[in-house]
C-alpha cells in the first residue's frame, strides 16, 4: 500500500494505490482513539483522514470497521503505512 500525500491534515482525501483485495475501511491506529482505532469508509481507492487524529498514525486497510475501534489480524488487508497528521 503506498501513500503519496503530503501535509496530511483531518479531513484530508487520501487516494491509496494498493494490490490488496477486500478492504473496505481504512483503519488510523494512534494512541488518542478509543479502542486504537478510528475507521472510516475505503471507497475508490480513496478515505478521509477522521478528525479526531493528530501525531504519528498507522495507516492499514481493513474488512471491517468495527464500532469497539479494535484492529485485529482477521480484518486487516494491507499495511501498515506511517503516516504523520498535524
């Protein structure tokens, strides 16, 4: 899974480029979440960075997103990427 935005800020579009099947959801796992993490829809190889995140994240695409914000091995497809959001 590759990344190529710069600048990443909440609300800011990602477009992924990735050879994984199955995702769904993006999946950003930071200390600040509930659970870890905060999942919001993968669509068009696109998903928006939620707002609720700052700092250095971990970037993975997921099955699921389930509404504990726990990132298991069952539902993680791709990743983790790094990404830093300010």
């Amino acid at each position: 899974m590759t990344n190529s935005a710069t600048g990443i800020t909440a609300d800011t579009v990602l477009q992924l480029s990735t050879t994984a099947t199955g995702a769904t959801f993006c999946a950003f796992t930071n200390g600040g979440v509930p659970g870890g993490t905060a999942f919001t829809p993968f669509t068009n190889g696109q998903c928006v960075v939620p707002q609720i995140l700052a700092g250095i994240t971990y970037l993975n695409l997921a099955s699921a997103g389930p509404e504990s914000g726990v990132l298991t091995d069952a539902i993680t497809v791709a990743g983790p990427t790094v990404i830093a959001i300010s």
